[in-house]
C-alpha cells in the first residue's frame, strides 16, 4: 500500500518548481548553485521529502526569494536576479 503525500509538502514543492522555473534554472543547476544533493532536491520538489530549514536557506539564497514565499507564508515576488 502506497503511503499518501503530505498536502503541505506537495505544495511546497510545487512552489519551490515555480520559484525554480521563474529563475530560468534546471534541477541540476539549482542543486549544484545552492550545494545542495539533486535527489533530495527532486525528493522534495515530488513531496515524497521534508527539508530542512538548512537545505531551504540554501535554496533561497540562490532563488533570490524570503523563506516566507518559499513556504506560501506570502506570495513569491517577481524579482530580477
């Protein structure tokens, strides 16, 4: 029996491949900007992983973004990088 995805991880995942697109960058890219592994970065882009505070600090230095947006706290704003 397949275990269900948590909501709030899915759609932290699905903000964080917005967030993703918007910059213009691959999976591959982000992991390696942000020093970050790659599968755990699908991992929690699918919601099949919960991520740290650490790894979404990371993450959001590269993303030019707060980890309010990140989180859904507050809209993500279209900023240039």
């Amino acid at each position: 029996m397949e275990e269900q995805k948590d909501l709030y991880l899915i759609s932290l995942g699905e903000r964080l491949r917005l967030l993703r697109s918007r910059r213009g960058l691959t999976r591959k890219g982000l992991a390696k900007l942000a020093n970050v592994s790659e599968r755990h970065l699908a991992n929690v882009e699918s919601g099949s992983s919960n991520a740290s505070v650490q790894f979404l600090r990371q993450l959001t230095g590269v993303l030019n973004c707060t980890l309010a947006e990140m989180i859904g706290e507050v809209a993500p704003e279209n900023r240039s990088s």
